[in-house]
C-alpha cells in the first residue's frame, strides 16, 4: 500500500527561487528518503533522514522531519533548470522502501 | 561501470509471450529489488531479496518469477505477458537489506505488451 503522500503534485517555479515540497506518511518509519527521477531515467537518491533526526542539510537541499506529524519536508535553495524533475518521498521500514505519488517540478529559465 | 544496469532497456512483445529481463549490481550490495513503475509515475516494490533469499513478495502474480543465481544478479520472468503487464520496472540495490543507507536504481526496462 501506498505511504508517502506528497504536495503538491506539481510545482513551477523560476530559476533561483526555492521549491519546497512535503510528504505526509501514515505509519511508523525508521528513516525518509527523498529521490530525484528525470525523465525515461532511473530514481536517484537525494538525502536520507532517520526518525531520530529532525532536520538534516546535503548542497542546495534541507530536508526535515516531524514524526508527530508523520511529515517532512524538502527545500531545493536558489534552483536551477536542471533541477526538473519528478521527486519522490520513501519512507524505510522492515526493509522496504514505500515510495508516494511524486512531484513534478518545474524550473523556468 | 555503471551501478545497477538493467537489461533490455525496452521490450515490446505479444500478449501471452514470456520474457526476462535482468540485473547486475556491481556495488557489493546484499539487497536487490524490482519495483514496477505505472502510467502514473506510482512506484511499487514487487521483490526483495537479500544475499540471494527472497525477503519481500508483495502480493505478485506468479507469472512473475524472480531468480537471484547470486547476491549481485536479481532476473526477473514474466510468464503469460498481459496488457496490464505494461509497465517500465526498475531494478535496485541496497547495502546489508536495511533501507538506512539509500537504494541506487537501475535505469528501468519500459515493458510494453501489445
């Protein structure tokens, strides 16, 4: 069954703003992931965040976690047009990775 | 030296035909798994196998038939193809079967059944 749920589903910004993107999940994790897909390709891991942690930075992206809330989010900072793509939530547990719907985002030039 | 490779990269074939395809992780990794990627991007997991040992089945017809000859190959048949069956699936690895370190993908296989 599904378990990340992400919003919005799509999302077009211009070049240099950030994009901020959100997950809900439903039940107990052991981490988040988030993933990067362009596309006709394969999925790339972004970042990973445990569910101890609260907050956790990789480049240009800031990822956070709020298990009281079952939500996270991910910040992309001063975008790029190589930056669109479409971007999956995972959640980890019991050795299974159950991935959302995911999001389109646009960068404009 | 590609990561996770997958082959063929697309497959058109008939309804009822049986066909594999196949993965290779060169990443040492003890977990491997197929995922099927829907029309609408709705990525879901299939199998999972660790050091060769199938740990998660979710639910998959028969007809689909995974084969781990050993911890870096994960093939996957499909017997009796059906429209439904059309699909781009991905193949993956991660290190010692926790999901804690990130999986690397391959670049899919687009299945298409005509």
């Amino acid at each position: 069954s599904q378990q990340g749920e992400e919003d919005p589903q799509a999302l077009s910004i211009q070049e240099g703003e950030n994009a901020t993107m959100n997950c809900s999940y439903k039940t107990s994790i052991n981490n988040l992931q988030w993933y990067r897909q362009n596309s006709g390709r394969g999925l790339v891991h972004l970042i990973l965040i445990r569910s101890n942690e609260r907050e956790k930075h990789s480049g240009r992206l800031r990822v956070t976690l709020d298990t009281s809330k079952k939500s996270s989010s991910l910040l992309i900072t001063a975008s790029r047009a190589a930056d669109t793509a479409s971007y999956f939530c995972a959640t980890g547990a019991n050795s299974k990775l159950t991935f959302g719907k995911g999001i389109t985002l646009s960068v404009r030039p | 030296d590609t990561a996770v490779s997958q082959t063929p990269k697309y497959l058109v074939t008939q309804m009822g035909n049986d066909k594999s395809i196949k993965c290779e992780q060169n990443l040492g990794h003890d977990t491997m798994y197929w995922y099927k990627q829907d029309s609408k991007k709705f990525l879901k997991i299939m199998f999972s196998y660790n050091n060769k040992e199938l740990i998660i089945n979710e639910t998959v017809p028969n007809r689909f038939s995974p084969k781990s000859p050993d911890k870096a190959h994960l093939n996957l048949h499909i017997n009796s193809l059906e429209l439904g069956d059309s699909a781009v699936y991905f193949c993956a690895s991660s290190q010692d079967g926790r999901e804690g370190k990130g999986a690397f993908f391959g670049q899919g296989t687009r299945l298409t059944v005509v």
